[in-house]
C-alpha cells in the first residue's frame, strides 16, 4: 500500500527517524551495469527511447542499493525534441539542439498537445517500472522547469551563464515568454501522462534558476512552477510534486508556499540548519549532500551525512545529493552514505 512507503509519508508531512533515500542521476554512468546497458543501447537517447532498456537502468540501482524511490530513466530535452526541435549528444560535450531566437522558429514549433506520439515510450517505460519495482518502492516522474528548458532551446546548447536566454529575454520578451508557455503547457501534459502511466511522485528540475534574480526569479521560475503544480493538482490531486530550483539561494524561502509544491529539493550551498529554519518550516525538504562526496568519500562523507540528517531531523525529509552523482564517483560511497543514514550512523 502506497502509506507504507517511505518517501510518500515524507511527502505528506510525516517526520521520520530514518529519512527516505534516493540520488539524483541514480541511473547513471557510475555504475558498470548501466555503462553495459547504454552501450548495448547504441547511444543516450536511443536508450531514453527503449522502453524495456530505460526501464532496466532505472531499476539497476533498486537493485543494488535498494533506494526508497527510483526515478524514471529521461532527459529534460526530451519535451524540446517533442515539440519538433532537433536534438543530438556531441560526446563529451553534451546536447546540442536546433535554436528557437526568432518569431518563424516559434511557429515552427508544433503545439503543446502534439508530444505525446513523440514521448509515448516514455510512458511504456513508466508502465514498465510500476508492474516490476518493490512494492515499498516510489516511482518518480519528473521534467525540467520551463526556464531551464528554454535556456537550453535559445542556446542550442549549455551554458555557464544562461546568455542567450537572458538576452532574448530583454531584446524580445514576448517572444520569450510565448516560448515559456508553450514548454509549461506541454509540460503539464507531458507530466499528466506519466502520472496516468503510473508515476506516483513528480519532480520538477529547474537547473538554472539560481541566474534568476528579483522579479525575473518570481515570473519565470515560480510561476511556472505554480502553473504547472496546480494543473496536475486539479488532474491528479493526490499526486506530490517536488521542485527544484537549484542554486535560489534565498528564494528558496517561500518557494512551496508561491508554487503549491510538496517538497523543495535543495542544492549543496545552503547550509542544512538555516534550510531546517526557513525551508521546511513550510514542508517537507529533500537534500542535500555535495555529490562531490561521492566521489571522495571516507569521514567528511560520514560526517555531512550525519550533519544533515541532524540538522532535518525535526520534519520532513528526503536524503538526497544536492545535485546529481558524477561520473567518477565510487559505487562504494553511495553505500557507505545510505548504510550512514539508516544504520543510525546519522543519530
């Protein structure tokens, strides 16, 4: 039964001894098993859009760590490709996508309502996942924030500063925020199909938002969020939503309150014991371990561990990294952090 999981109790707003756990990137290319399964997969997005092998990844590290939740194997740039951008992975370098800088790039975009034939076996997936995870397992959904997403589709790419996305952002604001809507629009739909398909929890990763700031953080990262939060409320309303706005600083006090989500996920620079004050007052707050521990490991891993754990013990909380696992990191660690948090190593 759903109450009996773990990482929903933390969501409705129960204060747990051992805090749920799961890792951000959990699925990734840390692990030897997932580097076999994307290289029998041919490429990433061959193996986001192989039902049977995105499913298999995600289930790798339940498997081997037994995590309270596993998130659904995806990429954010999945909703830009749906709409008809183009999109490929340059190796070592990361997506690259067609821009969307002019008025006739818009309109060639194709409606909100028409991704679904694209991101159909994103759904396959996530049935998949719900008829083969543990029973105490939560299945997590999720898509990037409309901010992010259009950072990426004004660039074509990644980059350090957000740039292009800013400046098209001042040079043509309508045309920026018609490109916001139509991302929130499809991301609505886009997450409403895979909660139908059986995701009990959605997650919301707005990766840019901490180059947001005053009234620009308010329009553009919050009230997306809003928009999106309360129109899977009305469709699905015993569905928790989690955001994520990395790097707001302090923005993120408020943030469940100015958007109606369950749970704030937290990066790795702000301090747990001012979090504790002025986040999860609100809530349930997920976070936040640098994942360069991960890689390091040893006492200071044990020692954050136990601090944050300390730190959160008096509400709601998700153990999470306060971004995803890398790489290089050592599937040793990721063990000796979760057997930390629930071996009452935290206490």
């Amino acid at each position: 039964m759903s109450e009996t999981k773990k990482l929903l109790r933390a969501l409705a707003g129960e204060t747990q001894t051992v805090p749920p756990i799961w890792m951000m990137r959990q699925a990734g290319r840390y692990l030897p098993e997932y580097r076999a399964t994307r290289a029998e997969a041919g490429d990433f997005l061959s193996l986001c859009y192989n039902s049977e092998l995105a499913a298999e990844v995600t289930l790798q590290p339940i498997r081997r760590y037994g995590f309270d939740a596993a998130i659904l194997f995806a990429d954010i740039l999945l909703i830009p490709q749906a709409l008809g951008a183009d999109l490929w992975f340059v190796t070592g370098e990361g997506p690259r996508l067609s821009t969307v800088t002019t008025q006739s790039d818009f309109e060639a975009l194709k409606p909100a309502n028409s991704i679904h034939d694209t991101l159909s076996p994103i759904y396959d997936t996530l049935r998949i996942l719900n008829g083969a995870l543990p029973s105490d397992t939560t299945l997590i959904g999720f898509a990037g924030a409309p901010w992010t997403v259009a950072t990426y589709m004004i660039a074509g790419r990644g980059t350090p500063d957000q740039g292009p996305a800013h400046a098209l952002r001042e040079e043509n604001t309508a045309l920026f925020e018609a490109l916001l809507d139509r991302i929130t629009e499809a991301t609505i739909d886009y997450l409403s199909m895979q909660i139908e398909a059986g995701a009990e929890v959605v997650k919301i990763f707005d990766s840019w938002a901490g180059s947001l700031h005053g009234d620009d953080f308010d329009k553009y990262a919050v009230e997306p969020s809003r928009r999106i939060t309360q129109a899977l409320k009305e469709r699905h309303p015993s569905t928790p939503v989690i955001g994520f706005p990395r790097e707001a600083g302090e923005k993120y006090v408020g943030f469940a309150r100015a958007t109606g989500v369950d749970c704030v996920a937290l990066d790795n620079s702000v301090d747990p014991v001012w979090a504790a004050a002025h986040v999860q007052s609100d809530g349930c707050v997920q976070g936040n371990l640098a994942s360069s521990h991960m890689v390091t490991g040893g006492q200071a891993l044990i020692d954050e561990t136990r601090a944050i754990v300390r730190a959160f013990s008096g509400g709601p909380h998700i153990f999470n990294l306060g971004h995803g696992i890398t790489p290089d990191a050592d599937p040793q660690n990721v063990q000796l952090m979760i057997d930390t948090v629930r071996e009452g190593l935290a206490v």
